[in-house]
C-alpha cells in the first residue's frame, strides 16, 4: 500500500491509496471509452459543428442580424448585425419568436432551413426587445451584408472562424495529451486521475449534464489535492457553489432560470475556488508541498483573468458598430476562453509533476496585474463613455455616439502607463513578496554592512539573504579567486570547482548561465562602476532543479552593483586595518622586546652603555 512520504514540510510525492482491482480495471476501460469518444467528437463532431453554426450565422447575416449560439426554449437570441442591423431595427438581446408568422423551430437544421432562402425575398421576424415588446420587423434577404462591411480590414467571416477554431482544437488536442498523460503515468494516483477524467468528460459527446459533472470532478481534483480531503468552510463553499452554478446554468439552458443571471453563476463559482486555495495556501508551511498550492493558485488565478479579459472582449464587441473590429475582438475573445480552459489543468499538471513550481509567483503576479489592469480600464472606458455622453447631450444637445466611446477610450489610454505602474508593483509586493524584498532590503543591508562587517560576514550575509529572496539550494562568494563564504555547499567543494571551472574572463556586465552544471548554473558577476570586478556571486539550481526565472535575473543583476561596492569597500577596509593591526603588533612586539631587554639588564646591573654596545 503506498503512503503519503513526509519530511518537515516538504510532501515526496502524494499518492493516494491504489483503486480496488475491479473498479479500478472498470475506471480504466470507461476512460478509454470516453478518451475514444473524446477523440470522435474534437476531431469529427467539432468540425460538424462549426459547419452548421457557419450555416446558421450567416442564414442570420443575410436578414440583417447576428444570431447566438445560446439556446433558448423560446427563440433564438440574436443581436443587430452592425450598424446595418441596427438601422432595420434588431436590438442587442433580441429573442426571434417566428419567421414569416411560423414559430422558429427549436432543432438546429431546422431552424437554419427556416432562416435560409433566396437572395431578394421580404422576409417578416417577429421579435421580443428585452423590454418585452413584441414587434414584427419587414426585411430583405441579402447575403452579402457582411461582406461588404469588412472589405476592408483584412479578415472576414471564415478566416475569423476558421482561425477560431484552430484555436479551439489546439486547446481541446492539449488537454487530450494531458489527460492522456496523467493517466499513463499517475494511474494510483486519485487527483491526477480525477483531473484526466474530467477532461475527457468534458470533451467526450454527450449530454449537458455529462459537462457539468466534469466541471463538478475537476473541482474535487482541486480541492482534494493539498490533504486528500474537504475539511476546511472554505473548500466546502467552493464545492457548494460550484454545485449550485451548475445547476443554474442547466436551468437557464432550458429556459427555467434567466440568462441575465449569467455573469454571476459564471463568477462565484471560481471565486469561491480561489479563496478556498488561498487559505490552504495561507495555512501551509514553507516547502515543495506550498509550492505545489501555488502553482494550482496559478492555475485558477489565471482562469479568472483569463475569463474577465474575456468578458472585458465580449462587453466591447456588443459595443462596437463596427462589424470588422468586431470580428477581430472575437477572435481574441475566442483566444482567451480557450487559453482559459486549460489553466487549471495546466496548474495542477504542473503540480503533480512538480516541474518548475518555482516560477508560480512571478506567473500569479503577472497574471493578477493583467486582470486588474483589464477590469480597471474597463470600468474607466465604460463610465467616462457614459459621463461624456450624458454630458454632452445636457449642455450641447447633441448625440455624442461614438464620440463618447472615442474618448472613454483616449483617457483609458491616457492612464494606462501609470495605472500599469501601481498595480504591477501591488501585484508583486503581493504575490513576489521574498523577490521584492531582496530587491530592497538587500541593497541597505550590504550599505550598512560594508563600514562594520568583514568580507566573509558580508558574503554569508548576501547568501542567506539570496536563500529567500530567489531560493537558491546553495551558493557561494568568491574574491580574488578565492571563497569567501558559503552556503549549503563545503568551502572545498567550491575550490575544486573553481580550479576546474575558473571564473568567466570579461563580459561582467551580464550573467553567466551554464544550466548543464549541476553545481552553479548562475553565475553572477559582482562588478560596479569605478570599482571594478570585485568578485562573483555563484548560485546553485533552485529546489525543485530549475532554472531561474527573468524576474530573479533582473534582480540579481540590479543587486550586483551594490552588492560589488559593499564587498570592495568591506576589502579594502578590512584590509586598512588589518595592515594597521599588524603594525600596532609589530610595535608591541618591539616593545615587548625591549622590556624584556631592559628586565635582563637590570637582573645582571649591567651597565646600559655597555649592553647596548
């Protein structure tokens, strides 16, 4: 029976109790059964459903709207298609009830028949508003509608479908490798099992409740996955409300429950998933098993920016008249949702595997500024376009229009720069805690160090601090060829490297990287302006064996300077007063002598003339 391995605070590889034989024979063959029907329905289903929605969107287009892919028991949700649309009288959130006076068909094939028909014939829609007045709109049928609005931007409807779905089956491909992955490789292990089923579920074809138990098992593979239980309010809240979305999103499929209570089904859930990782995280000690916590932190983290930028893309194409720019903010909206689905997979893959947990700081931080950044330039874009419109129609009389949305947009841009500034230094001091305080603390402790500290003391000192701030497993300060001080690695054992290794000639404006080395991959020379090469700061790989980030380059390099002025100053000082220690010696020991001269003298009343001759 395999057990979970502890020591101190760091989790060898948690493996949770093998399946019983026949269900774990019978888990085995359902999941090549649904991997195979995964398989069919990325491969032969996706493409059959992109061409009937092809079919159905343009059927749409040719009457002057834009028809969506939510299903309604009512009708078929739709908004205009441009300005065009726009002008015929379609409104964003529209339900189609009927077609020439005939209740539009619920079935996707023969809803597309009802839409579809000659070029030039009158064509009578009936649709509800969201106001819930019901109006009969008289159009004409031309399929060139979208053509002729985005003649000129350099996409049009295919090669912003087709790209789309490119871009869906690269993701939906990936997620088939990881869950073929895990289950090769981690077949006992029940989280990473957990997690390859429900991607295969969630990709096999079935039925909308088969997603929502996917969605419901990946949940579980999270919150199972730091102690192979639910224990704490918080992991429990996250599994109720992921329960509970659900269930609302099946409702509001099958028009029992209003689509308007979408954006928040669709947020809590995650959320709540965030916060119960969080205070797992807050709760573990320091080690590989708090690692493994934050690389899932940045698996789900990265989700929720992903979807906001998504919904931040979908809030300015229902915004935008313009049918081409719209396109190309569907593309990226398409991007980010697909980029989004794979990064809770993609967190906790990293985590079972443990490779280059290490970089789940700098990936969390990066990804919470985006999202804070996106919402706040989001919310000024969308309350100075309504302020400048409510404005200038109260003292100009006029529509503003897109003069408003122009420029919402030019002071969103106005304050990006320093908008991007203070959320990128939050974002680190948050999440980069260790890496911003070596960039600050390290600098004024070196600065005091240098007028009281000898070299070895200052070099230990800069170790200990690099053990934190960047978690080197060791490393070492040479000077002169030299080693001052070490850390986690035997004095000697530096010497040998560095009779065989030397120290790089030249280039000391730049970090010196051998990631084949096994001792000191990094090497970092301590060199500053009017001081010179004071000496080399060598660092051993990371805990978990990798390489060390950009961001932890960047600050080795900003601490080299001061670093190297500290360690010259500390040389020189230190050898200013050992040469001045050696003469005061030098003068006692002349002293000495005389005494004991003069003591001689006295003991054999010799003449001091005499003895001194």
């Amino acid at each position: 029976m395999e057990k979970t391995v502890s020591q101190g605070s760091d989790v060898v590889e948690a493996r949770g109790r093998p399946f019983k034989t026949a269900a774990f024979i019978a888990y085995r063959v359902l999941w090549v059964v649904l991997f195979v029907g995964a398989i069919v329905s990325v491969s032969y289903g996706g493409l059959t459903s992109e061409l009937a929605t092809q079919r159905q969107q343009k059927a749409g287009f040719a009457l002057g709207l834009s028809p969506y892919l939510q299903p309604s028991a009512e009708g078929m949700l739709l908004g205009p298609l441009g300005k065009e649309g726009s002008r015929i009288g379609f409104r964003e959130g529209d339900l189609l009830l009927a077609v020439d006076g005939k209740r539009l068909p619920s079935e996707d094939d023969a809803r597309v028949a009802a839409l579809t028909g000659p070029a030039g014939d009158a064509v009578r829609l009936t649709v509800r508003h969201q106001d819930g007045i019901i109006r009969t709109i008289g159009v004409v049928r031309d399929p060139y509608r979208l053509q002729r609005s985005m003649a000129d931007w350099g996409i049009d409807y295919e090669v912003r479908r087709w790209t789309a779905f490119a871009i869906f089956l690269i993701a939906w491909s990936a997620s088939l490798l990881t869950a073929l992955l895990l289950f090769l490789r981690r077949p006992r292990e029940k989280v990473a099992q957990l997690l390859s089923f429900s991607l295969v579920l969630g990709l096999a074809p079935g039925v909308d409740l088969q997603y929502s138990l996917a969605t419901i098992v990946l949940t579980l593979a999270v919150l199972l996955f730091a102690t192979r239980r639910i224990s704490t309010g918080w992991q429990w809240l996250a599994l109720a409300s992921v329960l509970i979305g659900e269930a609302c999103r099946s409702l509001m499929i099958y028009g029992f429950l209003s689509s308007s209570w979408f954006p928040l089904v669709a947020a809590i859930p995650p959320a709540a998933l965030l916060l119960a990782v969080m205070q797992q995280l807050r709760v573990t000690p320091t080690g590989i098993a708090r690692q493994q916590i934050k690389s899932v932190l940045f698996g789900i983290t990265a989700f929720c920016v992903l979807r906001l930028a998504n919904s931040a893309l979908v809030y300015l194409q229902a915004h935008v008249d313009d049918l081409a720019l719209g396109s190309w903010i569907i593309l990226f909206s398409h991007l980010t949702f697909a980029l989004s689905a794979l990064a809770i997979p993609a967190g906790l893959l990293i985590s079972l595997f443990r490779f280059r947990l290490y970089d789940a700081e700098t990936a969390i931080s990066r990804s919470v500024a985006f999202g804070a950044l996106t919402l706040i330039l989001l919310a000024i874009f969308a309350a100075s376009g309504k302020i400048i419109e409510a404005l200038g129609e109260r003292f100009l009389g006029a529509e503003m229009g897109a003069w408003s949305g122009a420029l919402g947009a030019a002071i969103a841009a106005v304050i990006t720069v320093p908008v991007h500034g203070r959320v990128t230094r939050w974002a680190e001091r948050r999440f980069q805690g260790d890496l911003f305080r070596l960039r600050r603390s390290l600098p004024a402790l070196v600065a005091d160090l240098r007028e009281t500290a000898d070299p070895q003391a200052l070099g230990h000192a800069t170790l200990a601090r690099l053990g934190t701030g960047v978690r080197a497993a060791h490393g070492a300060v040479t000077a002169n060829g030299l080693v001052i001080a070490s850390r986690g690695v035997e004095p000697d054992t530096v010497t040998d490297w560095l009779r065989h290794a030397g120290e790089a000639p030249g280039d000391h404006d730049r970090l010196h990287a051998d990631r084949g080395d096994p001792l000191f991959p990094l090497r970092v020379p301590l060199y500053a302006d009017g001081v010179g090469l004071a000496g080399w700061l060598l660092l051993g790989p990371r805990p978990d064996g990798s390489f060390y980030g950009k961001d932890e380059r960047e600050t080795l390099m900003e601490i080299a300077d001061p670093v190297a002025r500290a360690l010259a100053i500390s040389s020189r000082r230190h050898s200013e007063e050992t040469a001045r220690a050696s003469a005061f010696d030098r003068l006692t020991q002349r002293l000495t002598d005389l005494e004991t001269l003069f003591d001689r003298l006295v003991a054999s009343r010799t003449p001091i003339g005499s003895a001194v001759t």
